[in-house]
C-alpha cells in the first residue's frame, strides 16, 4: 500500500475510534452500578444484549460512511502498478570570466524539479512519464562551456518532460517508441560508467557526435544475449511533431547504432552515427564544429567508440575508468571532418559508505579539416571537472565540485573556471 494510502486508513482508523469512544462517554456506567445495587427490585429492567443496541446501530452507520470515503478514495488513486519517484536540485554557483560570454560572474541560484512515473501494464511493459520544472540556469546554459548537467529552465512552469513506452519482443529484443525521448534512453548498453558533477559535456564518456541529444519522437529495437553481446538501433526525429513532419526532405533526423559487449567489470562498444540537418554534439564541441549544424543540407556521419572498467571492490585507490573517442566527416559545410576524446574516473565509497569523489578531462570535439578554401582556427579545446559528492542520509547527496574550460570558444579570453555546490533531495 502506498505511503498516502497508509496514512488515510491511519486517519480514518482514528475516525473510526473516536466515535466509539464519544459513544462510550454517553453510556450510562453510573446506571449500570444502580442496576447491580438494586438487583433485587421487580420494577428493574432486566440488562441484556438489547441494551446497547442504539449505539451499535449508530456505530455502524459511522464506520460504512468511513468505507464509503476510502473506496471514493481508492477510485481517485494511481493504479497498483504506477509508481511516483523523483527529485529536486539546487545549485548555488558562480563562473570566473563568465561574462565573455554574455553571462554574469555572479553568485546565482538554479533548481530543477522532476516526478518520475512508471507504470506496468502486463507486468513486463513500461509507460514511463518525467514531468520537470526549472528555473535560475542562465548563467549555466553556454555550450560546452559552462552547460551544467541539471540544467532545465522552464521559467517555473511543470512540463511534461519525457514521454515514452517500452515493451518485450519474444526473450532478447525490447522495442521503445515515444514522441519524448532522446536516444541514449534506448541504448542496448551504457557506455560510460562515469557519473559527471558539473558538465553534461562529460555524460555517457563524452556528450558529443553520437550520444548528444534533443527530446524528440523517437523509436528503437533492442537485442541483448545472455553471452554480455548487444546491439540496438535508434531512430530520432526533431520535426515529426511539426508542420515538416517526419521523413520529409524537412525533417531533421538520426540513427544510432551501437554494437556492445559488456561484463560486470568492464565494456566495449562502437556507435555508428547517421544525421541530416542535427546539431546534437554541441554539449561536447567548438565553436568551428557547432557552426557546422542546423541546416537540412546538412549530413554526417560518425563513429562513437567507448569502453569502461571498474575494480570488483569499492573503497579502494583503484578508480572506474570511463574513456571515449569520437570521430565524424560531414558534407554541406565549411567544416568535413572532426574528433574529440573524453578520460573519467570515479572513486566510491572512499571516507563514507555512498561517497564519491570524480575527475574528468577531454577534449571536446573540434574540427581537424576543412573544405577546400576555408581556414580553421588552430585551438586546443580542453575541459575539466572535480568533485566530491557525500550524502547525509539516504534521500539527501550534496556535491561541492569545480571545473574549467580552455579555447572551447576558439578564443583564450573566453577561458572558464567555475565552482558550485548543488544539493540532491530524492524521493
């Protein structure tokens, strides 16, 4: 039964109490003492079961009123297979140089707040629902530069966030469709075990050619043997829920495919990319790289490699290592190739059980040749992150962490560095 559920049965138990107690109260104990005193009086009443007969009546009247409420109640409620989880995020920070960007070196505060419901109907499906709110994250919201891994601004208004549904086909395949999702939510296996604090640049072992995003109408087929061997294929539409409609010569669209294998230790795995007229490298990218995106003409396409190892105890000097190598060519603009390469480590459970503490580098994507007769601005974009994460308790995580980015904007002047607190109430 869930928590709220418990607790109105708590209440209309005590309803249920207080009644027989008032009923109680108006019996007239005194009376019955008279009785016992007087017992050998003809004129007395005899006491029998008829006595209380009006206060039993009135009691049960009192307790099918409460049941009438509870199955009013339970007919207003999730279904038994609906479960509600979710968090809210605050993050209090501020960002040196910050404003060679157009944002503020200011102290600022941001929030996200999201509920997640998933609900079964055969027992092996899944409906899965994130409505999120968010607010603050101006001063976080510059690619790669200064993204923040929580960000969401919706101005204070709950959306509906992801919107998607799962289902078997036969022991090994899992197909996925949804017009709200994005697609490393469909992946046959993670490819990264690195758990970024501050950047989303540094999520799934680097948030560049394959694995960056958009929330759009997606599907995707999953196959996963019992040997550790996967293989899934995603589909993802920017404008199926638009005027240009989906598979049109409009329509901005990839497909991933990845090939994985995966133990318990350690994982291996290469993502081949298809896209036309889709900017989702941006959170791991240049400026040089970013500018070649947007347009329909557009096309690309990209290998994402990954791999992953992590030590069979926690608490140990050995951390998780996460790494990625991403590599693209494109046609239709001034940029035709470009690569990027991503290191993480994770140590757990180091002074306090559910602790970790995590450092990440990588240089984000950047373009490395371009079309005959441009030029290409020589940098060597490099982004970092530190942090300690530790929790009071088990619904509660705080991270203190700091980061830095250099010639991410093709310009020395525009470096970063940049340090935050954020504090996690799950539920």
């Amino acid at each position: 039964m869930k928590f709220f559920q418990q607790m109105l049965v708590a209440t209309a138990a005590m309803g249920l109490i207080a009644p027989i107690g008032a009923q109680a109260n108006d019996i007239n104990f005194e009376g019955i003492n008279d009785y016992s005193r007087n017992k050998t009086s003809k004129k007395q009443k005899q006491f029998n079961s008829k006595t209380f007969a009006n206060e039993l009546a009135s009691t049960n009247s009192r307790v099918d009123a409460i049941e009438a409420q509870l199955n009013n109640f339970e007919a207003g409620s999730f279904s038994d297979t609906t479960t509600l989880g979710g968090k809210a995020v605050f993050v209090l920070g501020s960002i040196d140089n910050n404003d060679t960007l157009g944002d503020t070196e200011a102290v600022t505060a941001a929030y996200i707040y999201s509920m997640d419901l998933n609900t079964s109907f055969t027992g092996d499906d899944n409906l899965y629902v994130r409505l999120k709110s968010g607010d603050g994250w101006d001063a976080w919201g510059d690619k790669p530069g200064n993204y923040h891994i929580e960000n969401k601004d919706t101005g204070d208004n709950l959306n509906v966030d992801k919107l998607w549904y799962t289902f078997p086909i036969g022991d090994k395949f899992t197909a996925t469709v949804g017009p709200k999702i994005e697609n490393y939510y469909m992946l046959a296996a993670a490819p990264s075990v690195y758990k970024p604090g501050v950047l989303k640049g540094f999520k799934l072992g680097g948030h560049g050619i394959a694995f960056g995003a958009s929330t759009s109408t997606g599907a995707g087929i999953t196959y996963k043997g019992d040997n550790g061997f996967a293989v899934s294929t995603t589909f993802n539409s920017k404008k199926a829920a638009l005027a240009e409609g989906l598979f049109t010569d409009e329509d901005q669209n990839k497909i991933n495919t990845q090939v994985a294998y995966t133990t318990d230790n350690y994982h291996l795995s290469a993502t081949y990319t298809m896209q036309q007229g889709w900017n989702s490298w941006s959170y791991y990218s240049t400026a040089d790289l970013n500018a070649s995106s947007g347009d329909v003409t557009t096309t690309l396409d990209g290998v994402a490699l990954r791999g992953w190892w992590r030590p069979d105890e926690t608490g140990t000097a050995t951390p998780s290592i996460s790494v990625g190598y991403d590599v693209v060519s494109i046609e239709g603009t001034n940029v035709t190739d470009g690569s990027g390469y991503f290191i993480g480590l994770n140590w757990e459970d180091m002074f306090r059980p559910s602790d970790r503490i995590g450092l990440a580098l990588g240089q984000p994507m950047k373009a490395t040749e371009a079309a005959a007769g441009q030029v290409l601005s020589e940098v060597d974009p490099l982004m970092w992150e530190a942090y300690y994460s530790f929790r009071p308790n088990d619904s509660i995580e705080i991270t203190p962490g700091i980061f830095g980015t250099t010639d991410v904007k093709n310009d020395s002047e525009e470096d970063l560095f940049g340090l935050m607190v954020s504090t996690t109430f799950k539920f």
